[in-house]
C-alpha cells in the first residue's frame, strides 16, 4: 500500500450511501471493524479497523487494508473525506443488528486513530408489515380435510382458507421491500384464535415457494399448515427473501433477513386479521425445522430483543436448526468426511459474500473449478440434486486454500466473523422454547441444539427445554417433530 493511501485512510474515510444501501461493515465482537468498499481517488479497498482505548473515548485505529479488483456496487462506497476528517457509517451489522456510527480523526502521538463520536441503531422504515394484497388459493372444509388425513388420525375442526399474502419487509441492508407467505384461516371461526408463524426448511428452486398455488397440491409444507389451521390457529408461513414475490438470492442463514421476514408477515396478518374481522386471541407460536428451525430462534430473538412492547411470544420450538454456524457446522464442513447435501456450504458463503462484500472474485471463496461452476447454479431454477452433482461429497474441498486457511484459524477470519455473527444463540429467550433435535441428524448435527441449550440454561433462561429424539436422520425425524410441535402448542393454546 503507497504511502498517498495510508496517510488518506489516516486522514478520514466517509462512507457514501445512496436512496438505498448495499453492503454491510461487519463488526465482531471482538470489536474489529471490517468495511467491505472504500473509495480513494481511483483506488478501491477494504478497510479493517482495530478498537483501541484511548483517554475517554472509544478509539479505532486502522488495521489494514487491501486493494479490491472490483468496483463497489452503488450505495456500498466509502470514500475519503479530507475536508472535515470525519467518518460516517450508515450500516454495520453486530451481533443481530444494524447500526450507524459516527468517527473523527484524531492524532494521538504518532498513532492516527478515529474517535467514536456517535452510535445509533438504524431506524426501522415505516410501512414495515404492512399488506400489499392477499390472494385466495383455494378453500377445503373440514370433511375434507379430515379425509385427506384420515391415515395420520387427524380430526379437522375447522375447513381452511388457503391465501398468497404479500407485504412489506426489509433486506439485509434495512431497505424495503416486498416479500409474501402462506396465509391460512379456519372457516367459520367461533373464538378468537391463536396465531403461529411456520418457518419452513431449506429450498433453493423458486417454484417451489411455499406460497406458490403448485405447493398447495403436493407440499409437505402446505400439510402442515393445514392441519394447524384446521386445528383453530390463524397459520402464517413466509416464502423468505428470494422466493416467492421477492427476487434475487435467497440470503440463506442470514439471521437477521429471516427474523425480520417473519416479524413483518406476523404484523400483516395482523393487520389483515383486523380488517375482515377476524379474531385473534392475541397468542402467538413459532416453530420451524432445519433452516426453519434457525429462522425460528432468530425471529425469537428479533421479537424479545428489538419489540418486546410489540409481540409476546407464547412459546417457541425450533427444530433441528443450525443455531451454532461458526461451530458445530464449520466443524462439520471443514471434516475430512463426506457430506450428504454439499449445497449447504457454497448456498450460505455466496449469500454473505453478497451482503458482506467478502470478495472480488468468486475464487476467494472456491477452489476451480468450482468458483465458476457453482455460483450461477444457485439462480432459483436448479434442484439442490442438480447443485451436488457438481460438487465434491467432502465439502472443504470445494474452498479456495485462502478461505480454507482463514476457517481453520491460520488466515484472514472474516469468513469465520460473518459465520460468528449469523449464530443465533447468543442471547436469552424470556418466552418458553423447546429445541427438538434428533441425536441421529447426519446434516445438521445434534450439537448445534446442545450447545444452544448450554448457553441458555448459562445465561438463566428461565423456560427453555432441549428435547432429544430418536427418530433417526434429518429427514425422518422431521415430521414426528412437527407432531411433537404441534401437541405442546395445543397443551398451551386457549381456543
């Protein structure tokens, strides 16, 4: 790096944001600062920023920094501001949230270090939940639907109105924009109703969109959503970012685009609710499994953490999630073993690169040939059959030696910090949850559950369970669990 460019990132950096942004300074908690683009005169680099005590004051000072090949996308600019030495970041991501942060230059001795002057989360844009359209798919009464069911026991007390709704949320950067779900209502209600939040596993192909009409005919997901329905809930169930009415890349385990898709359906069913007369009760049920179990946790957390005067959970149950990204799953990825569904590993660390601008070239990541094959594989067209079909069954293999040598602790971690930061345990629950797990899980292993449940039982929750089953791999064990779900809610629902 010349010396032009150290004096300049000493002098001051000012972060340019547009209408719109889009990408995100990552913050550790170890409180190092990554800031992914940063504009100087014709240079473009990635800046790391260091904490430093300094007399009163919270002090950073720079780390490091590394030219990018690339141009930075618009609104994710940082650029040198040599006329008041300041530095302003619209969006850093710590811990689960977005903030803004304020710095000034200051010279103490020979060190250049900015001061922090000023943090504020980002504020939450208004019309957030709010409902675009809803959408009847279809209608089965109660005789229906118990026949339909009638080899699982099952008994509907209710017929099931089956909707598309679509509403207002944010993306990963706090921008709005549209997202839909699953809306389904009991028919001819006689009380109020209870309402939950089904959060739905892993998919990668568009068509299969838990909202989509083609769901309703052959989804698991759909069955689901209809039993509780049937059963007296008002049943919210959202297609996530990426899917549905929502375009580009699913942000896949990224906490904190799940939660808020979430947050944001469960406010338009509300709203939706109060506008045809349909009564709730004012309860309200998450549960989920595998990447709804995660988004489960992490809605959870958003709701406790960030609007505990505006939804009081009633209870949770995650399932089979991996809670614990930067452990339990980083073990397994980077294990000499073969990994059944591959797809997982390039899913999550092309959706952090998109939100955290990790690298300029897909190769940071990927080792060849895979940094070219595999990206335009994740479009929303291909099956995750089609995507491990290119893909090594040991999924290390599939790294760049640079990202390989990070993940394992003997490189640049920034990787391994975006993992850190998309763990969703770290937190304590207030509302009673249940983590259902099987022991046999071969794809997302048991430990993410057990150690979830450590640091819960650690940090004094006061009602969270860790419900150990025994039914075998991921994929069997996942409908007995919904069952399991389903009886707790129904032992605390008040119909």
């Amino acid at each position: 790096m010349s010396r032009l460019v150290a004096f300049v990132l000493a002098a001051a950096l000012v972060i340019i944001s547009s209408s719109n942004v889009y990408a995100t300074a990552l913050l550790s908690e170890e409180l190092q600062l990554h800031v992914p683009w940063v504009l100087i005169q014709d240079q473009v680099l990635s800046v790391d920023l260091s904490y430093t005590p300094c007399e009163n004051d919270a002090c950073l000072t720079v780390a490091g920094a590394a030219e990018r090949a690339t141009r930075p996308p618009d609104g994710a600019a940082a650029q040198v501001n040599l006329t008041d030495l300041t530095l302003h970041i619209p969006i850093i991501s710590f811990q689960g949230n977005l903030y803004s942060a304020d710095l000034k230059y200051h010279q103490l001795g020979d060190i250049p270090r900015f001061v922090v002057t000023g943090i504020e989360p980002v504020p939450s844009p208004a019309g957030r939940g709010d409902v675009i359209a809803v959408m009847p798919l279809s209608a089965k009464t109660k005789e229906e639907i118990t026949a339909a069911y009638f080899l699982t026991g099952f008994t509907a007390s209710y017929g099931v109105s089956m909707n598309k709704i679509t509403y207002v949320t944010v993306d990963p950067f706090g921008n709005l924009t549209q997202a839909s779900g699953l809306m389904a209502v009991p028919l001819n209600l006689n009380a109020a109703a209870p309402l939950v939040s089904y959060q739905h596993g892993t998919l990668v192909e568009k068509s299969e969109s838990i909202s989509l009409p083609a769901a309703q005919q052959n989804g698991y997901d759909s069955d689901i959503v209809t039993i509780m329905a049937a059963t007296g809930y008002v049943v919210v169930a959202p297609d996530y970012l990426g899917f549905g009415d929502s375009q580009g890349l699913h942000p896949y385990m990224h906490a904190k685009s799940l939660a808020t898709a979430v947050v944001d359906i469960v406010r338009s069913a509300r709203a939706y609710c109060g506008q045809e007369g349909i009564g709730l009760n004012g309860q309200l049920f998450l549960g989920g499994y595998s990447e709804g179990g995660y988004a489960t946790m992490a809605a959870h957390r958003e709701m406790e953490t960030n609007y505990p005067d505006e939804f009081i959970v009633t209870a949770s149950a995650p399932a089979a999630g991996s809670y614990d990204l930067s452990g339990s799953m980083l073990n397994l990825f980077l294990s000499d073993s073969p990994y059944q569904e591959p797809f997982f590993l390039p899913y999550f660390l092309i959706t952090y690169n998109e939100i955290y601008g990790l690298v300029d070239s897909y190769s940071g990541l990927f080792a060849a040939p895979y940094d070219v094959s595999v990206p335009p594989l994740f479009n929303g067209s291909n099956s995750e059959q089609v995507i491990n079909s290119v893909l090594p069954s040991v999924p290390k293999d599939m790294l760049s030696p640079e990202l390989l040598q990070g993940l394992e602790g003997q490189g640049p971690g920034i990787v391994k910090t975006a993992l850190r930061e998309n763990d969703v345990y770290r937190w304590t629950p207030r509302a009673p949850m249940r983590l259902y797990h099987c022991t046999g899980d071969q794809l997302v292993p048991y430990e993410n559950s057990a150690t979830a449940y450590a640091y819960f039982a650690q940090h004094g929750a006061p009602d969270v369970e860790l419900i150990p089953l025994a039914y075998g791999t991921h994929e069997k064990c996942s409908l007995p669990t919904y069952f399991l779900i389903k009886d707790w809610f129904d032992s605390l629902a008040h119909w």
